[in-house]
C-alpha cells in the first residue's frame, strides 16, 4: 500500500503525466480540488484533452453556468472556461488525455 496525502500534489492532482503523482500515467489526471467561497480560477481551455468535473459539494460558476453537488459537467478541447467557487465547494476532476502543457489560459 502507497499512502500519502492530498496536501503532497499540486493544486490537487495526484495522477497523471506530471510529478509529483500517485500513479503515473498518461492515459488520464484526476484531481480533487477544495475551494473556499470566492476563489477564482482564469478563463482556460485545452488543446486536446476532454475535462469533466463532478462537484461533489457546494456551489460553483463554470463558463457562465451555476453547477450544483452532484451535477456533472463535460468541456471538450478549446472549449473555454472561467471557475468561481459561489460557495465553498469540493470538485473532481479528470481529464483524458494527461498531456503537460494541454491547458493555455485565455480565450481560443
């Protein structure tokens, strides 16, 4: 058994293509990010992979949408998207393929 903590990875990703991770892969990241009520992440998107994000608690705003615990969202590549926490919220997150430097902040 390998046991470590979510605290160890960046910004909550613990597999994929990139260092530091449980399980090293390029087949597909997973991610369990914690935000607090407000926080923000920039308008991104990704050249090729697919995301989809379940949130599992709370209230967020993803590319303009208000998405609730238990709802399930699907971003396809280029398809941009901005994140606000409307209250404090847990997300997965999994992105098939893991491929280092997919993600290009801004608008397509």
């Amino acid at each position: 058994m390998i046991r470590s903590e979510l605290n160890q990875y960046k910004l909550g990703w613990f597999i994929g293509n990139f260092e530091p991770a449980v399980l090293s892969t390029g087949d597909f990241e997973v991610a369990v990010k914690v935000f607090n009520k407000g926080d923000k992440e920039p308008v991104h998107y990704q050249k090729k992979a697919v995301e989809v994000t379940v949130v599992v608690s709370g209230t967020c705003r993803i590319a303009g949408e208000l998405v609730h615990a238990g709802e399930i969202i699907r971003l396809e590549p280029f398809e941009a998207a901005a994140f606000e926490a409307v209250t404090d919220c847990v997300l997965v997150a999994v992105k098939s393929p893991s491929l280092p430097g997919d993600k290009i902040l801004g608008h397509v």
